[in-house]
C-alpha cells in the first residue's frame, strides 16, 4: 500500500498515476495512517504549508522515523523542497532532511513561467511539467543525479528516496511511479 500525502497538493493525481502503474494506494492525513504504508508520496503543494500542517499533525517527525527505518519516499515539486536537508531562502518551510540534497524554490520561474519539457534519463526521454519547480542546487554524497534540464539535476535518488522538481503526476507518464514500485520491490 503506498501512502499519498494528502493533507493538501496534488494527491489524487497521484493515486490516478499510481492505479495507472498498477499500484494502489491510500491518502495519509495522520500518523495513524502512516502506519498502514509501505511508502509515502510527498506530492507538489505548497512547501510552506505542508511543513506547518506536517508539524501540526505530527507527521514530520513519524515521516523522519519510518525512513530511518527505509520507508520508501517520493518527492514531487513542493515535495522535493519538503524532502530535501537545506533550503535556499526557506521563507517558511521547514525540511525533512530525507535526502542529502540543497534545494531552491520557484528557482525555474514563477506560475506564468512554467513550461514543459524533454527530459532525458538514460537513453530514453519523457515529457516533464515544470510549475513553480524548484532547482537542486547541490546534492551531496551518495545522492545519484538520474535526470538535468539545462545541467540541473531534476530527478536523484539516495537509497529508497526518490526526488523529481517537475509534476510526474500531471502527464499520465508513471516513469517515476513505477520507479518507486520498483524499489519497493
């Protein structure tokens, strides 16, 4: 059972992507629905509000626990921010420290700025939606750089973390979500 983070965001975009990869899943709106997952979606929001209401319902710290003992995690857009150990300008939000990465809000522009584009991951591309995205500015050591758009690093991995900048949820592509799948195993 995968989790979806879903006390605001892009959440049933992401169980329809995951239904589509075959998976099901369940929203996560308290530490006692945590506790039902094998992994956990932190989806595309605002990075602000989710780490006041990941405090106030006392998700933060059980999402810290459950990934020290190797809770699987993807991290969408706002999510990725959420996720990260360092936030350029953090105006609010408070990080996970999931993953050993420093990130940077709306760094690819603001709403009116948003864009699609190819991404490349190995030999094959897909089609990414970059709105509001932030930037992985540095990513420290053991963190696999999988995917860039213009040299940056949009879609690393560290352990049984996966972070995307871009909204895999919005294109009916489960790449990334079959990913997570697979190293649920």
């Amino acid at each position: 059972m995968i989790g979806i983070l879903g006390l605001q965001g892009n959440f049933l975009e992401h169980q329809q992507t995951l239904k589509l990869a075959g998976a099901d899943s369940m929203l996560v709106k308290s530490v006692e629905d945590l506790k039902k997952v094998n992994a956990l979606i932190i989806p595309g929001g605002e990075s602000t509000t989710f780490s006041i209401l990941l405090e106030r319902t006392g998700l933060a710290k059980a999402i810290k626990q459950r990934v020290k003992n190797a809770m699987p995690v993807l991290a969408t857009c706002a999510g990725a921010i959420v996720a990260s150990s360092e936030i350029i300008e953090p105006k609010g939000a408070k990080p996970l420290s999931l993953i050993d990465i420093t990130t940077k809000r709306n760094a690819f522009g603001r709403q009116r700025e948003s864009f699609e584009a190819k991404v490349k991951r190995g030999e094959a591309s897909f089609n990414a939606k970059f709105i509001r995205a932030p930037a992985i500015e540095r990513t420290g050591q053991g963190v696999k750089i999988i995917a860039q758009l213009d040299g940056k690093p949009v879609w690393v991995e560290s352990g049984k973390i996966i972070v995307v900048t871009f909204h895999t949820e919005l294109d009916g592509n489960p790449i990334v979500h079959k990913r997570l799948l697979e190293i649920i195993g």
